[in-house]
C-alpha cells in the first residue's frame, strides 16, 4: 500500500528533522552566528535537505525553541503515567530547568530573530502553562501540594531559573531552587493535615496526641 511504501521515508525525513534541530541547539548556544551550512555538515544532510525543513534562520532557531518547549510540556503526562504526582511534578521541575538553561543559551538568537522591526514574534509558553497545570490539579487532587495554586503563580515562583547561567555549573543551584519551591507547595497540602497523625498543640498549650484518653 502507498502508506506502507512512505512510511519508511517519512522517517528518515523525521530523523533528519530531528537531527537538525539536536545539532542547531549545541551549535546555536555556543554561537548565535553558526553558519547554516555548518549545522546542516554536523547533522549529516545536505543543503537541499536542510532549507527543505528551515527555509531561513529564524524558522529554524524558532522551531527549536517551539519544539524544546513542546517536548517539556509533553513530559508532564508521562511522568504522572510512572511516578506519584509530587514526584512526577519535582521531576518535571527539573525538566523545566533544563529547559530554562536552552531557552538562556539560545536568546541571542532568538533576540536576533525577534528583534528586528516585522520579525517574527517568539513562540507563547502556553504549552509549557498548560503542563504545570495539569501537574498541580493532579497534586492538589492527590493532597500532595497545597490548593489553589495557579500555573501563573507557580511559573512566578520559579522565575529565578531564568537568571542562572548556563555558562556556570548552575544544576546544584537549580536543584536548591526548586526543592525550596517544592517544599513550599507542600505546605498547608491536604494530605499533610489529614495525615498528621503526631502529637499536636492546642491553644492552652498542652500536647495531645494518639494516646492521650
């Protein structure tokens, strides 16, 4: 069948795309002035092959900020496919940082493609958005963070990422960041009231707890 006879060449084709953009995002970070044709000699295709996926520059340093993004977004379900919800939403966290560090590596070029008077505009971060979303109403769900909190407040919270400087050994600082806003999800969470259990103070003072008659 025709579909069946295409379909191997489709690959190659998505391969090549993909290949592309892997090489442009290493080639790009280090230099937002990387010729075409370099990128296309890395990524193993020919001139035709490469202006048939990314007629120009900006197509092609757009699109891979669409596509890092995309895939950021894409991993929020399948971490809460595997993992608990805080768990899947402390990974995904670190997924966005990675993101962070391509998006700080890339805005020279992006700046210079939006920049320009009738440049395109950069993508919008809705994807990533609708991601945390997801993440938070399946924590809140779960009593893991506490409710009410909106992908815009948290998206606020972990604003210092974009500060970090891929330059630098910014993971461990990356890390410390995000298990502070981690833990301040975690506070006031459903799940920790319902689930305490220990000794408590009332208003007099005195303790109670479990064995208290």
């Amino acid at each position: 069948m025709p579909q069946q006879k295409d379909s191997p060449r489709r690959s190659d084709a998505q391969r090549n795309r993909e290949r592309i953009l892997e090489v442009a995002l290493t080639e790009l970070s280090r230099c937002a002035d990387a010729p075409l044709s370099a990128i296309a000699k890395k990524a193993g295709v020919g001139q035709g092959t490469f202006y048939r996926n990314f007629p120009n520059r900006e197509s092609l340093v757009l699109e891979i900020y669409r596509h890092e993004m995309q895939q950021v977004a894409d991993s929020a379900q399948r971490l809460l496919d595997t993992r608990a919800p805080d768990e899947a939403l402390r990974a995904w966290m670190d997924r966005l940082s990675e993101f962070a560090m391509t998006k700080a590596g890339l805005a020279d070029a992006i700046r210079q493609v939006t920049g320009a008077p009738g440049g395109p505009a950069k993508p919008s971060p809705t994807p990533v958005a609708r991601a945390a979303e997801l993440l938070l109403r399946a924590n809140e769900e779960a009593g893991t963070v506490r409710p009410g909190v909106t992908a815009d407040d948290f998206l606020l919270a972990i604003a210092g990422l974009w500060q970090l400087d891929p330059r630098d050994d910014w993971r461990p600082r990356a890390a410390r960041l995000l298990d502070l806003v981690m833990d301040g999800l975690r506070t006031g969470a459903a799940g920790q009231r319902a689930g305490a259990d220990g000794p408590h103070t009332r208003a007099d003072g005195l303790h109670t707890g479990a064995d208290d008659a």
